[in-house]
C-alpha cells in the first residue's frame, strides 16, 4: 500500500511540474508600449529592451549602442544635441531599433503622438523605425530597412547610399523636406 501511495505522489508532483512549467508565451507581437515596462526583461545579448524618456540623460542613453532596441516617449521632447542612434538589438529575433513617439490603447490603436525635436538624427542602426509620431529636424540613414510607419519626419530625409534608400519603406510615413542620396 505504502508503494502505491508513492507512485501515486510521484505521478501527481510529476503532472503539477509539468502543467506549470509548460507556459507558451505569445511572441508573435511586439510589446505595447505603455505596458512595456511590465512585459519586457533585459536581453544579455542585445542590451536593454527599452527606455522611457524623461529626460536627457534617458534620450541619450536610450539612442547609444548600449541603450535598448525601443526609445519609448510619453510627451513632447526637444533636444539641443545631435542624436546618433547606434549598436545592434534585437526584437523577435530580428536586428531592430524603433523611436516609439506614442502611446497606444490595449487594441494597440495610437492614442497619443508626440514630437522629437533634434537639429539632427544619424540612424547607424539596422531596421529603425520612428513610429507613431513626428521627428522634427534632418535625418541621416547609415543603415539598410529605415521606415517611418505612421511617423512623419518634419525635415529632410537624406540617405548615405542608394542601397539604404532602396531598402527602406516610406509608405504609411510622411518627409515634409527632401527625400535624397548624399
């Protein structure tokens, strides 16, 4: 009796273990943005998952090689230095970065926009994206896949080959200046 009883304890512990340590987590979609903080971990390999700016010293580290892969705005931001936004992050397994320039309800649907003002921004980053929002200033691509998915850049847009420009995707974003090779 005492040899079934512990069979029987074993096949139950072995059933618990297995029933809570089977969670499928559904990486199929990116984090939304006002709950990132809660939803995302650190990556040892590709830095930080995110920052909130709400300050300088946030936006800076933020677009550094050491930042995080999204740079998240809850308002309005203006800055006097030129950003370099550099270093390689992933999300989903993919090189990425993204200027996340809103704020989104739980049906993902953008609630807020918000405005980045920089004199410049050098994007050396693969796979960039300013989102949801409007760059105020010049933007300089140094890397293949820049897009601008519901983002709109107030200033020109210059590429430093033709290969970058080819890649990227300015459908569904808006450059109010030129758009050019330099």
């Amino acid at each position: 009796m005492k040899k079934w009883m512990t069979l029987l304890m074993m096949v139950l512990v072995i059933g618990l273990l297995a029933a809570c340590g089977g969670e499928d987590k559904d990486t199929s979609k990116e984090p939304e943005t006002d709950t990132e903080a809660d939803a995302t971990e650190a990556d040892a390999t590709t830095g930080a998952t995110q920052v909130i700016v709400q300050g300088e010293d946030d936006l800076l580290s933020g677009v550094s090689k050491d930042g995080a892969w999204i740079i998240i705005f809850e308002d309005d931001f203006s800055t006097d230095n030129e950003l370099v936004l550099t270093g390689e992050f992933e999300s989903k397994g993919e090189p990425a970065r993204k200027l996340a320039l809103y704020t989104q309800d739980e049906d993902r649907n953008i609630i807020d926009q918000f405005t980045l003002t920089a004199p410049k921004l050098t994007v050396q980053s693969e796979n960039t994206r300013i989102q949801g929002g409007t760059f105020a200033g010049d933007v300089y691509v140094e890397a293949n896949g820049f897009s601008i998915p519901d983002g709109t850049i107030d200033g020109n847009l210059y590429f430093a080959s033709e290969e970058y420009q080819d890649s990227a995707d300015l459908t569904g974003g808006e450059v109010t200046g030129s758009v050019e090779v330099q």
